[in-house]
C-alpha cells in the first residue's frame, strides 16, 4: 500500500480524494451543508469495484489501474464527522498520493474498505453515470439524513 503518515507532496488533513458517491455535487452537498472546492484527480494502482449487496464502491489495490475521482478542499474537523458518518463503520481514511488534472501530485484523504470487510469486494467495476442516474436522488436523501442525526448528536 502506498499510504503515508506524513511527509512532502502536500499531505493534507484537510483534502479528501472523493472515487465514490462524494464525488457528486449535489450529495456532497446534502452530506456536508455545504459547497466544497473540488478538482478532478486520479489515483492510481488502485481500481473500484461495487460492494456485495450494495450500490457504492470500495478501492482494491490493484496495478496499474487508475481511478479518477475528486480532489476535495478545505475540510474541516465538523465536515470530517459528517463524512466518516457517511460513509459508515466498513471504511477508514488512509493518506494516499493522488494526481490532480494539471499533473501535480499530492496527499490525500481516502476511504479505504478495512481489512475485515474486504470480502464485500466484488469484480464488477463501479460506473458513476449509471449509479447517478439510478440512485443519486434516493443518496441525497439519506446524506441530508447524516447531517440530520449528527446535529441531534451535538
């Protein structure tokens, strides 16, 4: 695995690599309450494939691959518990270099599935047009959900 702890290339808490559902405006939005700074980017060595049973993707070393996603910008601790809420107890951030569009690459947050759960994986790659086009509306709906519950917690 390519993850790192720190070091050079602009680690960055405060940048997640968005390969999933989050990269999606709109749900973005409903999650978090608010609009996030985003740029397209590509992670590579790693391919994403639907979960067993579920809609959305998980990463799975894989080399050679290239997944391209989001570069999102400028997350903060609140932001952070809204997106881990998200995204659930099968995942963990880890800090893997991305490359954004204009081919400088850097540090970033991505979920990761854990260990445990990485039989959910399957082999079927994940499409995000047609996850769009088959779920986004129900997705925002449960993301303002999050939102929802994590206020009741404060």
């Amino acid at each position: 695995m390519t993850s790192k702890q720190g070091g050079s290339k602009g680690m960055s808490e405060s940048t997640l690599f968005a390969y999933g559902t989050l990269m999606f405006p709109d749900l973005l939005e409903a999650v978090v309450g608010r609009k996030i700074d985003a740029q397209p980017a590509e992670l590579h060595d790693y391919a994403r494939a639907i979960l067993r049973g579920r809609t959305y993707p998980a990463l799975a070393e894989f080399a050679g691959a290239t997944t391209r996603g989001m570069l999102l910008r400028g997350i903060d601790a609140k932001t952070w518990r809204k997106l881990d809420a998200y995204e659930g107890p099968e995942y963990v951030r880890a800090a893997l270099e991305v490359w954004t569009s204009d081919g400088e690459s850097q540090h970033a947050q991505v979920y990761l599935l854990k260990p445990e759960h990485r039989g959910m994986l399957t082999a079927e790659p994940w499409d995000p047009e047609s996850w769009r086009r088959a779920y986004e509306a129900q997705a925002r709906s449960s993301g303002s959900d999050v939102r929802r519950d994590l206020k009741q917690d404060e």
